[in-house]
C-alpha cells in the first residue's frame, strides 16, 4: 500500500532535496567545510574536486642595492632569475627595459693649458643609456644596450642627431655555476674598484673614464667564460679583430704612425667611412676573483699580441701584457644607531709593450726598449644609513714611451725615454632622493706633466651638479 501525502507538503520536500542537490557542488568549490543541508532533506554527498592551482607569484619588487650598486654603472646587475616589476612576459621568459639618464650642469676651469688662449666654460650636460634585457628560460639569458655621448662640452647632438654607441650585446648561457657569454661583452675581472659617489654622469667623463681605460679595462667583442664556486671566480676572455673592437687597447702604448697612441692608428686613415682595418688585435685574459662578506679582490693577466700590417708578411708581431690587481674592504658599523659602511680600495695594473721604430729608414724594426706604463688608484666611501654618502679616488698614471735616435756626427743609435705623468682626482656626495634617482655633486681635477716639455702642461678643475636615474 502506498502511502498518502498532502500535495503541498510532498511539493516542498521535492523543491528542498533539488536545491540541496544543486547548491553542494559550488559550496564544494568555494569551501572546504561542507554547507549544512536542509533538515527536511537527505544528506547530500559533494563530488571530489581537484584542489585549486596556487596564484602566480607577484613579479619581483627591483632591488635597489643590486641595481644601484656603485659597479652595475659598468657591469651590468645580473638578470634576475624570474620577472621583475618592469616586466613583459611570463616568470622565467621576459624582456625588460634597460634606461639609465644623467643631466646637470659642469663648470670647467683651465688653470694651465697648452694654449694659453683657451677658456673655460659651464656646460649644460646630458647622457642616456637604453636597452633591453631579458630571459628565455633558466639557463639563457640577453642584454643589448646602447648610449647617447656625453661627448665633449655638449657636442654629442646635433639637428635632431644624437653620437651614439654600442654598449654591451650579450647572449649569456648559465648552469652550475658556469656562465659562457658572446657577443660585445664586459670582463667584470677587468674594472678598477672606483667610488660609487663619483658615478654622476655614469662614469662617461674623462676624469673617471680615463683612468679605467689606463688600467686594462675590456669591453668589446669576444667571447668569456666563468666558473664560480666557494666566492671564487675564475675566468677567460678572448678578443681578436681590429683594435677599436675592445677598449682594451688604449692601454697599450708607445709611437705608432705620426706619434699617436696605438688606439689612435685606426682612426688615421679612413676607407668609405669605415676606420683602417690594416691592424689585427687579440687580448686573452684569464683571472681569479674572490668575494667576501668583509672584503673582495681580483688578480688577472692580459696577453697582447698586435699584427701591425695584415697586408705584409714583413712587420714583426708587437707583443705585450698587462698585470692587474684589485683590492677593496668592507667595513661596516652603527653609530649609535645609524648604519654606516666604509670601503677602501686600491688597484694597480702594470703594462708593457713592444713599440715599433717609426724612424725613416728603420721599417719592419722593432725598438730594443719597450714602453711600461703603471696605473695607482685608491680611493674611501663612505655610506650612511643606504646608499647615499660622500666619496673620493685618486688616480696616477706614469709611462714610458721609448724613440730612436740614429747614429750622426760619430754618436751611436740611441733609444731615449720620454716620461708622462697623469693625475685625476675626484671627490664626491651622492643622495638618493628616491630608490631609482640620485642628487650627485662632484669636484674634479687633471693634470698632466711631461718630462722636458713644460710647454705641454695640463691642469684643470671641474665641479659637477647632476640628477641620474637608472631603472
């Protein structure tokens, strides 16, 4: 017998159990504590649901104190391993923007001068560097960056043009703790330690670029590799084309066609625009660095080997190295309670080089006397509570440029030395206003002296007031 119920009472029941049974999937999804059921309904069971994916992290806050440090305004901060703020893509393939933009204003006094005519100036200056970085993967990694000059009182634009260079264009492969890199690479063994307060105009004036460029440094074409382990570093660079392919050979001196310096024998002769392409360069460089909490240091040696004349089987090969050494202290403190950090340091670099004997009638010789150069630099920062603080460097670079004298009037063939001497000296306060812009005042001083030519003395002083910015 089946039994009898009210229409109304059998209608409620069936309109609860069928919103019961559609309403405990979603409460499934949207809680892990099931909703309870009506009392007049059965229990309904919630089907097994796959637990939600977790959220994709939040991209990476950019580290000021990577970004900023005091080096990345030569050697770029390493591509972070997934995608920073500035950021297209997804975590580990990206591309990023690489901008850094420097202006202010630079008063230029000549205390002496070659030509006593010449006058100092205040000049309005401006420099930008812009790329693009990025990651394609875990283990590849890309950097192509480029300038607008600073160049000489403003000279680096003209009706719309900019003077522009090529920077680092790098494709770099990284795993266990191995890096391999090709392309326009920077050795990072081959950057003096140098005051992270003079950095103002990104290292491009002559009062900090020079003294870099006297010591060895190398960023060119090439290809590199390193191998890291246990905070120490061991790497090899190689370069072989035309000189201006690496700034590495403004260190390498002597009197090469109409007494210039070795970098400027390309420039001499120019063929549909393009510099003489006569001259055949190669660097390799291994060295070894160690990094500490307390301290850093580097040691690297870079082996010279010049074709003057590609054209000739008859020119001797000019050969030549370079010995570098890096040291610098990492002093920290609070005083009472506002952090401090001191760092010293101190470079050296010593270069020797054959030089060819440009006398008429002496071709395809080489001299007897080879050209030595030796570069000091030291230098103190001081940081206060971060980055901001006050600095100096003091840089000297002495050489020796050998000459031939021929045989005349009963007095034999001689080779006689002739001494140079420059000094850069740079003293600077840096604020950081915000995590990407800094206010920067620099005094800055030149001299040159030359054995026996006082006529050739140099001197002058610079003050600098700039804004920078670097992403």
């Amino acid at each position: 017998m089946i039994p009898s119920f009210p229409t109304a009472p059998r209608l409620a029941r069936a309109c609860t159990l069928a919103s019961a049974l559609l309403a405990a999937p979603v409460l499934a999804q949207t809680s892990e504590v099931p909703a309870p059921a009506s009392s007049d309904a059965p229990i309904a069971q919630a089907p097994a649901v796959a637990p939600a994916a977790p959220a994709p992290s939040a991209p990476e806050k950019p580290d000021p104190a990577l970004k900023q440090d005091a080096e990345t305004l030569v050697v770029s901060a390493p591509t972070p391993t997934t995608r920073p703020l500035f950021a297209l893509g997804s975590e580990t393939y990206f591309i990023s923007p690489v901008l850094s933009i420097a202006g202010g204003v630079q008063s230029e006094n000549l205390r002496v001068n070659p030509n006593p005519e010449k006058e100092g100036r205040i000049t309005t200056i401006a420099l930008a560097r812009f790329g693009a970085e990025g990651r394609l993967g875990p283990y590849v990694t890309f950097r192509s960056e480029f300038e607008r000059n600073i160049r000489s009182h403003g000279s680096g634009i003209w009706e719309g043009t900019a003077s522009m260079s090529v920077r680092d264009q790098v494709l770099r492969l990284e795993r266990w703790g191995a890096t391999v890199e090709a392309g326009i690479i920077l050795d990072p063994a081959s950057v003096d330690f140098f005051s992270a307060h003079t950095g103002d105009v990104l290292l491009a004036d002559k009062y900090t670029r020079d003294p870099l460029l006297y010591s060895g440094f190398n960023r060119g074409q090439g290809v590199q590799a390193r191998y890291t382990r246990w905070g120490f570093t061991a790497g090899l660079s190689y370069t072989e084309a035309n000189p201006l392919s690496s700034s590495a050979s403004f260190m390498v001196g002597g009197s090469f066609g109409g007494n210039g310096r070795f970098w400027e024998r390309p420039l001499g002769n120019f063929r549909n625009g393009q510099p003489d392409d006569d001259i055949h360069f190669r660097v390799i460089s291994p060295s070894l660095s160690y990094e500490h909490p307390w301290f850093e240091a580097r040691a690297m040696a870079q082996v010279l080997d010049i074709n003057y004349q590609v054209n000739s089987t008859q020119d001797p090969a000019i050969q030549g190295y370079n010995l570098r050494g890096n040291v610098k202290l990492k002093l920290k403190g609070m005083v009472p309670s506002l952090p401090f950090e001191v760092t010293p340091f101190f470079n050296v670099a010593r270069v020797e080089n054959d030089v060819v004997n440009s006398a008429a009638g002496y071709g395809n010789q080489l001299l007897e006397t080879p050209f030595d150069a030796l570069t000091l630099s030291a230098g103190l920062d001081v940081f206060i509570s971060g980055r901001s603080g006050v600095g100096f460097s003091y840089t000297r670079v002495a050489d020796h440029t050998p000459s031939f004298v021929p045989a005349a009037g009963g007095n034999p063939a001689s080779e006689a030395l002739l001494g140079t001497r420059n000094s850069y000296l740079n003293v600077g306060a840096t604020w950081w206003l915000f995590d990407q812009v800094a206010l920067g005042a620099r005094v800055a001083t030149y001299a040159r002296e030359i054995d026996g030519k006082p006529e050739l003395e140099e001197r002058d002083l610079s003050a600098f007031l700039t804004l920078r910015m670097v992403l």
